[in-house]
C-alpha cells in the first residue's frame, strides 16, 4: 500500500508553470500583443466541465463586453495545473476547485492570485465509483484496494473525507494519482478498483460502476468543495475594468442557466462535443447558484464583508494540514487576503 506523497516543490511546480506560459504564449497570440501584461490581453484557464464558464466561452459574452481585448481560452485538466500556471505567470483568470485553491494561499509563498467568484459547488457530478466486478458497495469495502483520482483536486480532498468517515486511513488503500483520461483508461484496463474523479469521465465510470458517494453527500455532511474562479494578482493591480467585465458575463451565465436551460444545455453539448441529452444530464448534476446567492453571506459576500467561502476554505486547508497533504494551514488573515471581493455588487446591477 502506498501513502499519499506530499505534493510537488514549488521549484517542480515552476518548471511545469514555464512550460505552460511558454505554450500558452507561442499558441495562442495572433494579433501582435506580446507582452503578457498588456491591458489588452486576458488568458482564461477553463474545464471541460458543464459550468457557466462554457456558456460564457460559447456566446463569446465576455468578447462582446471588451470588444478591444486579445481573449485566449486556455483548457486544463485539473487544479494542479492551474496553480502551476499561476507561478509561471501564464494565466490572468481561470476555474479552480476550493481544495487547490486552498492548497495554493497555504505556505509561505503563496500563490499570487485571489478568489474573485463562484462557478459552482460540487454536487453529484464529482463521485467516488468502485467496478462492479470488485464486489465492493461501500467505502470502507475499498480497504486494500486501488482508488485513482487527480491529486491536489476537489476529488482528491473529498475523496480523503469519504475514507476518514468510513474508519479508513489513506494507508488503508493504494492512492493512485491519475488524470481524468487517465482513470478511464485505467479503469477500461482492470487496473484500478475504484476512483473519485468529475464529469464527464464520471458518466463513463458508472457505466460499469457502482457510486459510493458523492461531493453531494460528502458536502451536507460538512466538507463542501466548490468550483471558484480566481485571477491574478498582476490583472487586479492593471486591468481591475477587466475583471468587473467577466464578473458580468459570468453572472449572465447563471442567470441563462436557470432563465434559458434549452440555450445552456446547447452551448455546454457544443463545447463538449456531447449529444444536448447527456449536456443536459451533466448539467442537471451540479448545483449553479444565482448571482445574488454568490454574493450573498452565505457564499462569497462582498467586500469588507466576505462570507461564509471564506470559513469553507479554512476548513479545507485544516483538513489538508491533518491529512499531511500541506505543511500547515494559513491564518484565517492571510485567506482572507486572498479574497478579492471589491465591486461585486455592480454585477447585480
């Protein structure tokens, strides 16, 4: 059995985040503009994850708001990544899970960027799912086994809540690090007994799978993860016109959620490449709050009043401390300094 490994040096995470910027730079400009700070240029880091972010790429909301922008889209597979992206300086926004985040304002150096949204918070579309042919049904059952799931993620750090619930410790079981693609490979191999992964490779897992629980279940139970948008330091100090921009195109997004599901379900199909059923399955899987909602006390708050986000992702960072996932957990000043809640009530203008 194998415990899990401590996460990688800053020094290896800088390494990675150079060849991010260096791809994401010599990929993506057309127009030009070469230097990364330019107030013209905004990189968004996104999933292929049913989100308002696909929505907001889809109808090109955020091109029509800053018509004078260089806009790049660039696609992840999960939160490591996008920490790594930061370092390097490659991003100026991008979707990220609660846990990395979490992960990424803990230590001494912490990440320069801030929580500046909600995307969503994971309900039934992150799970833990064992193969059927291993006979297992529950999650203390996984005792022994092999469980895959992309480290440093939201899965990662519900799926470490499942097995403290469940009496198990993570030396109990074989902690496998794997992207999404990955587990399903893995798993289509034989090669892993279980895994805690997000759509749409989830829906692929429970085809021949049993769910053992949920980010759902997981969250009512007290360790909620959330899907946050975050944008560098360096955009708030240059461009912070930029950001009220996105705030707006990505409050629109919520709201067609729930005021246009037909329009949703269409551009999250087209940006999937998936059939509008499964679009519309996907989407009906997660939890999308309102604009007012988001800010609201009970979520991210407003500025000189941040809310309850704030105590979720202090949460987060203990639970990683006691897990020996990261060293020790911030000050709730210091997460507190990595909220950037400063206009957020013009979105619901």
């Amino acid at each position: 059995m194998s415990r899990v490994p401590q996460g990688p040096s800053r020094r290896l995470l800088l390494t990675g985040a150079l060849a991010l910027a260096s791809a994401a730079v010599t990929g993506c400009s057309s127009d030009g503009e070469e230097s990364s700070g330019s107030a013209k240029r905004l990189r968004i880091g996104y999933f292929a994850f049913p989100s308002g972010d696909l929505i907001v790429k889809n109808r090109k909301l955020l091109e029509k708001a800053l018509p004078g922008y260089q806009i790049t889209w660039i696609k992840f597979d999960s939160g490591a990544s996008v920490n790594q992206a930061f370092i390097g300086k490659s991003l100026d926004i991008a979707a990220l899970g609660s846990s990395p985040f979490a992960r990424g304002v803990s230590g001494a150096s912490p990440i320069p960027y801030k929580v500046a949204w909600i995307l969503d918070v994971a309900g039934e579309n992150e799970a833990l799912v064992a193969r059927k042919d291993t006979g297992v049904s529950d999650v203390a059952g996984l005792k022994g086994r092999t469980v895959a799931t992309p480290f440093a993620s939201t899965s990662h750090y519900s799926l470490l809540a499942a097995l403290e619930t469940a009496g198990l410790k993570t030396s109990d079981v074989e902690l496998i690090d794997l992207q999404p693609q990955a587990i399903l490979a893995a798993w289509q191999r034989g090669d892993i007994d279980a895994a805690y992964v997000w759509l749409p490779t989830l829906d692929e897992l429970r085809k021949t799978g049993v769910q053992l629980t949920s980010s759902k279940v997981i969250g009512s139970a007290g360790k909620p993860t959330l899907d946050l948008a975050v944008v560098s330091d360096d955009l708030i100090a240059r461009d912070p016109k930029a950001i009220d921009a996105w705030r707006k195109a990505e409050a629109e997004a919520l709201r067609l959620l729930k005021s246009d599901p037909e329009g949703s379900v269409k551009a999250v199909s087209a940006e999937l490449g998936i059939s509008t059923a499964d679009a519309e399955a996907q989407l009906a899987q997660g939890v999308f709050l309102t604009p007012e909602q988001v800010t609201s006390a009970d979520w991210l708050g407003t500025d000189g009043s941040p809310g309850k986000l704030l105590s979720y992702v202090t949460d987060t960072a203990e639970f990683l401390t006691d897990q020996k996932q990261i060293d020790a957990t911030p000050s709730a000043d210091a997460v507190r300094k990595a909220f950037y809640l400063k206009g957020l009530p013009d979105v619901l203008k």
